[in-house]
C-alpha cells in the first residue's frame, strides 16, 4: 500500500496519514510531495510546515493547538510538541447561507412508526418501569426479573451455557446455545431503569432529574410507564408531575405512579405494580405501526470511542444525514458540548439568530468555567484511547466530533433536561461522556441515536435504538457484534460520503421501521446514566 495523507481544509497546516508512513517516505498531499521524517502511524497528523514555538496549529480550518517547541515539516504532531488551544469566540451577525442536500429521492419515503395521541411518532414501541429514588431500585430489579421471565424475554447468553458445559465437564467447542424467546407480547418492550439519584445531593439534582425522567416518558417510542415512590424522598410525586406537565400539558399516556409508604409493604407495591403493568403491557401490544413521513425522526448525533479517523468518514456521513434529515423537515441534536469546544464560532454563525447564539455561547463559557473551578478543563476531554489514535487536543477531537452537525443552520440550542419540540438543528448542552450524553438526547425527546465510534463502544439505551457507526474496517469487523454500519470504505477511497449517507439513511429508516434491530438490542445493552451537572467531561 502506498503512503498517503490528506489535508482536510485547504486552511491546514497539518494532514491526516492515511496509512502508516516511515522516516524517508514521500507522500502527495494536494499535488504537493512532502518527506516524512519519522514514523507516523495511521491516523495521526503530519506536520505539512515548519512550526515556530506557539505557532497556531491548524485543522478543519481551525485552530486546534500551539506548537510547545519547534516542529520540522514532516514530522509528527504529537502531546510532546503541541498542547491545546483555541481561538476566541463572540456572538457578532451573520447571513449564514446554506444550501440543503437534494432530497428528492426521499421526500415520498415513510418510516413505519407508533403514532402518539399528541402527534409524535415513534420507532419502538417501549413501556417503561423506573424509580423516583435509588430507594426503588431493589423493586424495580425485582419488576423486571418477573416480567422478563414470565413474558419470555429473559435472554440466556450463550456464555452462561459455556460455564456450564465447563462446570459439568463437557466438550464446549463449537456448541453455543440459542435459546429461542416466546414473547407474550412481542409488540412492546417492557424496559426498566435504575439510578442513583432522588434524594441526597442537591434539590436541583432531584428537579434536573425529574425533567429527564419526564422527557423520557413524553419521548414517542414510550407507550406508557409504571412509577415507584418511596414517598419521602427530594424528588416528590408532584415534582415529576409538574416536569411532565411542562412539557406536555396534554399527556395522554397511562402512567401508574405507585408509593411504597402509602401503600405499605414490599408484596403489596410489588403486586399492585405488576397488575396495573401488566393490564397496560396487554393494551400497548395492540398498537400498530403505520406510515409517517421522515419528518418525524428525531435523531441524536453522538460519538465515542473516537479515533483519528472519525472526523474524514463516519462523522461527516453522519452529518450528511443530519442535513438531509432537516431538509426533509425533521429533527436533529447536536450534544457533547466540551467537543464542540474551539469550533464555538463556526456554531455561533450558524445559529438563526444572535439570541440563540447568545444561549450557545453562554452555556458553554459557564460548563467550561465549573470544569476549571473544579480543577479540571475542556483540555482534558480527551481519553487515553482517543490520544493513543490521534485526537491529541481537545479542540482537535471537537473539530472532527462536530461534523456529526452537518452544515445546516441551528434553530435551537437547548439545555439539559430541556424537549426538542421545533423541526431543525439543535445544539444541547451535556458533557461528552458516551451514556450520559446518549441519555440526555433521548430524554430531550430523540427517537434514534446515531453513534460514532472508531475505536468501539457497546453503549445503547431503554428507550431509542442507538445505531452505531464504524470509522473504520478494522473495528467493523473486529467488534462486529456491536457494529452497525461502517464507513470505513471511505478511508480506503472506494466509497463516497454522500453514497455512504445514503447508505447510512436507509438504515436508520429500516431501524426506524423495526426492520432491523441494532446490535446494542440485540445485546440487551440498556445504558442509563444521568448527569447530576457536577464536572462531568
């Protein structure tokens, strides 16, 4: 294989190597022969000039770094030789222009969803069983080890077979068990949550709490929930209710809210929880999907495990979606706001307004101000496993992490806990944690989480599928047990982004639809984590 790197943005001053490159190699980057001087490893930055010390490092077209000592052209960019930095950023007027995608194509195409009595579709049909208190955890596990095992849910992995077959003796090669389920109710999904929150902490960890647990029951792939109270906690009934009511006053939906200290023993919550579930699971099962237009997605965009690849191949495939979503007059969100940090400017030209950029920038400047108070920082966002592939800076992985955004305007910039309600882009405030932010976007009213990754992650959730998205064809087929879609043909040069788009697209649809099920499904993988808006990167 020949040496390559690209040059992302024509502003570069660094390039991207495509494969491995060794001291001596010459490599064509637009048109342009550069020697390598040392060893670079695919996925890591070349340097395209030579670099004076705090000379600005740039890529995506932006400004990701500082040189912390002189760099010759054609070595490495590395955490020795430059440090994270970014350019400033202000609210100033902007005549953003935007031309959408042609979709044309998919203007006629439908999605077969579960429509909601308050007009939002969606793309599973789920009742779900949480506490208001960690206090309830116990009984909600107890809940969901009744209900999967008797509607014939309960999954027996294939490792349990394979200590079995150890324990009593057996040859186990090539055996694996295939237990097939026996759904009572094969048209909903009865999915449970826990969490650690309710009581304790702060009373604005139980109000934000409170908003999440509602956005979930308002998200339209919910048919209904079933509630448990211990009943002297900080997050009250009432309180739950009242973040409910202000999202949807006109919540339709049965929810059965059930308090232990009222009610009194363990085998009477448990009982009165099961019987009123179970007359709610039967009435859930008889809803039908039907058509809907593609107007009614509302997709999260979310990544994880990212690599240096992830910014060239799956994120902009994603961020193509997320344009033809909107062209089509659907919803996307935008989250993980420390990895939108160094590409602040960009955002704010974008935003429909200078309110709406004013929010954006706002948000940002005061989650950044709590992580230094903290003694932490934005800089050290990125993981060990994101440095080891080349996202060195944290304005590096943000510029390659935004792309997941397309280029259409924002029409919205939402805080955490806070319903997506209007059509568009929307930028929402969470950290970059996977599953704290994958939360937050379903809780904010997502259908489908699309999910990024280039070095692999299992994370899903109980409420939205979760399709996750290769960078690259070495983890789609080394971890294919939790890939979805892969992108990887785009590093290699045999595909394009706007074919893989199109690709990625109909997938979504056919998720959308219950056609196909994701692999975080499939593996039961139900991630659920809030954000107690402590320091969380």
């Amino acid at each position: 294989m020949n040496p390559t790197a690209i040059r992302i943005d024509q502003r570069d001053n660094v390039a991207v190597a495509m494969t491995p490159l060794q001291e001596g190699d010459l490599v064509n980057v637009d048109g342009n022969k550069l020697s390598v001087v040392e060893h670079i490893k695919a996925k890591h930055k070349i340097a395209l000039q030579d670099f004076n010390l705090d000379e600005a490092i740039i890529m995506y077209g932006f400004e990701v770094g500082r040189a912390t000592k002189p760099i010759q052209k054609g070595a490495l960019i590395h955490t020795q030789n430059v440090q994270h930095s970014k350019s400033n950023a202000e609210v100033r007027s902007s005549n953003y222009n935007w031309t959408p995608p042609d979709v044309k194509h998919w203007e006629s195409k439908t999605f077969m969803g579960y429509h909601r009595p308050d007009g939002q579709v969606g793309t599973t049909n789920v009742w779900l069983f949480f506490p208001l208190v960690f206090c309830e955890n116990r009984n909600i596990a107890i809940l969901k080890e009744v209900f999967e095992s008797e509607l014939g849910i309960t999954k027996q992995f294939q490792h349990r077979h394979f200590l079995r077959m150890l324990v009593e003796g057996k040859d186990h090669s090539g055996q694996e068990n295939d237990d097939a389920n026996n759904l009572v109710f094969p048209n909903v999904h009865p999915r449970f949550i826990t969490h650690q929150g309710g009581c304790g902490g702060t009373r604005e960890d139980a109000i934000l709490l409170a908003k999440l647990l509602a956005g979930y029951v308002n998200n339209p792939n919910v048919a209904g929930a079933t509630v448990l109270s211990l009943g002297c906690q900080n997050l009250q009934i009432e309180i739950f209710k009242n973040a409910l009511n202000d999202i949807n006053p006109d919540n339709q939906k049965p929810i059965h809210i059930l308090d232990q200290q009222q009610l009194g023993t363990t085998d009477v919550l448990i009982k009165n929880a099961i019987s009123l579930s179970y007359k709610s699971l039967k009435e859930a099962n008889a809803i039908e999907r039907k058509p809907s237009p593609l107007s009614k997605l509302t997709l999260g965009l979310e990544c994880g495990g990212s690599d240096g690849f992830s910014g060239v191949s799956a994120n902009p495939v994603l961020g193509r979606v997320s344009d033809m979503l909107v062209a089509l007059g659907g919803k996307a969100i935008l989250a993980e706001f420390p990895e939108l940090c160094g590409v602040e400017q960009q955002l704010i030209d974008r935003c429909e307004n200078t309110e709406l950029a004013s929010r954006f920038l706002k948000l940002m400047q005061d989650f950044e101000r709590s992580a230094i108070d903290a003694g932490s920082g934005f800089d050290m966002n990125p993981s060990p496993g994101n440095i080891k592939d080349g996202l060195i800076t944290d304005a590096m992985k943000s510029a390659g992490a935004a792309k997941k955004g397309g280029a259409a305007p924002i029409t919205g910039v939402l805080d955490y806990t806070e319903y997506c309600h209007n059509k568009g882009l929307h930028l929402l405030c969470t950290p970059g944690n996977d599953v704290e932010s994958t939360t937050a976007l379903v809780g904010s009213g997502c259908n489908v989480v699309a999910f990024t990754t280039g070095l692999g992650t299992p994370t899903g959730n109980p409420v939205a599928p979760v399709v996750k998205v290769s960078s690259n064809n070495t983890l789609a087929e080394k971890m294919k047990d939790i890939i979805d879609f892969n992108t990887g043909d785009i590093i290699t040069g045999k595909e394009s982004i706007e074919d893989a788009a199109d690709r990625l697209l109909k997938y979504i649809v056919d998720v959308a639809s219950g056609y196909i099920q994701t692999q975080a499904d499939k593996n039961q993988q139900f991630d659920f984590i809030p954000w107690k808006r402590g320091v969380s990167l």
